[in-house]
C-alpha cells in the first residue's frame, strides 16, 4: 500500500519559465538600452551599417562570452532558473557599453583632428535611443568651424558639412547668430 504525502512537493520550474524570464529580460533591456525592444534586432539587421562592423563585432564577440560565462555559473547554483536572462542582459549591456566606449574615442580622435570652433555632442548611449530616424533633428555631435555647419556621422565616422536649410533646424541658435546666419523662425 502506498503512503499519499500531504505535504506538497515545491513546484520545479522549467524551461517555460526560463524563456519566458528571458524574453522578459530582453525587452525590458532593450527598452533600457535602446527605448524600444524591436530596435535591436532592426539594428542587427538592416541598420547594420550604421556603425561600421570594426566598432561593434568586437563587442557583440565580448559582450556574447561575458554572458555565457555568467550564465554557465548560475547554471551550477540555485539561480539556474535565471542563468538565459542574465544571459540577455549582460550580453546585451556588454555590447553596447564597448561599443559606445569604441565609437566615442574615434569620435574623440577625430574631434582632435578637426579642431572645429564650437562643439556639441551627445552620447552613444542617446544616440542609439534616439536615432536612427527618417525624419529627425537629432545629431550625434555637431560642429562648427570657420562658420560652417558640420555634424557628425558614425557611419563615416568623420563629420560632414551641413547644407544651410538642415543647418537652421539642427544648430544652437547661438552659433548661428555668432556667424550671422538667422536661426529658425528669423528671416
């Protein structure tokens, strides 16, 4: 005769529960990182070019390892159940903290080289929540030098000059009056 227990058996989590954990740490990260979980996989796939590969492979490679690495440990403890998230997440903020750290001392370097008049930059961080864009008047850095408008572009990874109409939305007003163009909204 078997014994019924009455005392009840500690569910075990599965992977159900695993993929469902990651995918939750993936848009939340992604949220995070990028301020929408669909841009990462646009960035990896059609957006690609938007940073040259030189700047990101490397890090996505790193940033691949350090969460494997995380989450082979967790897999021997009793955060096992965590290990694919952790996964996502560290990999995920490895990448983009290398990558932002790359692109931002080329940019640097490039800065030094150009030796414009006025600068204003934003972060990679901002960058990759607020572009890419069809229509936008972000910019990554812009410049001015000898009165001519210039932004930065990391694609090129250089700065290019700005035609004068984009030139008017996009610039600090400030600039613009220094060297005697009218901002926007002046004539």
């Amino acid at each position: 005769m078997s014994k019924i227990s009455s005392v009840a058996k500690p569910r075990k989590w599965g992977r159900g529960t695993q993929i469902l954990l990651a995918g939750i740490a993936y848009v939340v990260t992604s949220q995070v990182l990028f301020d929408g979980w669909l841009k990462p996989i646009a960035i990896m796939d059609f957006w690609r070019d938007r940073v040259p590969p030189e700047y990101w492979s490397g890090p996505l490679a790193i940033g691949l390892i350090v969460g494997a690495l995380v989450a082979l440990i967790l897999a021997r403890t009793t955060l096992a159940l965590v290990g694919p998230a952790v996964f996502i997440i560290v990999s995920m903020f490895t990448t983009v903290a290398l990558t932002a750290m790359a692109v931002e001392k080329k940019r640097d370097e490039m800065t030094a080289q150009f030796k414009p008049d006025r600068l204003k930059k934003e972060s990679f961080w901002r960058t990759i929540r607020e572009a890419p864009a069809d229509f936008q008047f972000f910019l990554h850095a812009a410049a001015m030098k000898q009165c001519v408008p210039y932004a930065w572009s990391y694609r090129r990874m250089d700065f290019y000059p700005l035609n004068a109409q984009t030139a008017r939305n996009v610039i600090p007003p400030a600039w613009l009056i220094e060297c005697g163009v009218a901002p926007p909204g002046r004539r």
